[in-house]
C-alpha cells in the first residue's frame, strides 16, 4: 500500500481497525477493516504520509494517531518475536519448493496434452 509493490499476503503486516482503534494485526485475527502494509517502516510512513492508510481504512488519522499507529508498529517490527520475521513466520513446504515458479512469483502451468501435441489454449 505505501510502496505499492505486491507481495503475499503471508509477508504483509495488517493493520486493523478494531474498536475504533487503529493497531496492527499480526496474526490476521482482529475484526474489523483491516489495510495491508510491507513489514517495513519505510511502506508503513509513506502509506501514513500518503493518505493511503487513512482511505483503505475509511476513517480520518490525525497526525498524532498516525505516530502512534506508526510507533506501534516500529516496535514491533524490532521486536524479537520470530512470527514476525517473514523467513522463519511461514517456510516453504516441500511442495511449494518442488512447483517451479516463474519470475513474477506464479507458478508455471503445467502443459495440456490432446493426440500427444500440446493443446493451443492451455498456454
């Protein structure tokens, strides 16, 4: 959302809306609208500076609420917690490091076959 780049969502910080309270959501479990941000400091105070938070959220941040939104976060992006490290939180499972993937991060189809020659509309 600040930088925006696209990422999976298993790599991405939600930050809800929850009782009225602006806080991030590192499990993905709170109710409430929720915004997605990279867990990087530097997406999270562009998205802030931008506007970008604020409307994916649909409520207005006063510049104080967004220091806090953006403190908390700081906090627990220096945290020593491993759930929020994207390379320990979710590893890979056998099959997902089995299924080639291309450069933008899809996986490639695997080919259709009819008679033995390749079918037009598969690729």
């Amino acid at each position: 959302m600040g930088c925006r780049g696209r990422a999976p969502q298993e790599d991405l910080l939600r930050i809800a809306v929850s009782g009225g309270r602006v806080e991030p959501d590192v499990h993905g479990r709170l109710t409430g609208r929720g915004a997605y941000v990279h867990r990087d400091m530097a997406c999270v105070a562009r998205a802030t500076r931008r506007g970008a938070l604020a409307r994916a959220l649909r409520m207005r941040l006063d510049p104080v609420s967004s220091a806090e939104v953006q403190n908390s976060i700081a906090a627990l992006l220096d945290s020593p917690d491993p759930s929020m490290n994207v390379a320990t939180a979710n590893p890979p499972t056998a099959h997902q490091q089995a299924v080639p993937t291309l450069t933008n991060g899809l996986t490639q189809p695997e080919p259709c076959f009819v008679d033995n020659k390749p079918h037009p509309k598969r690729w």
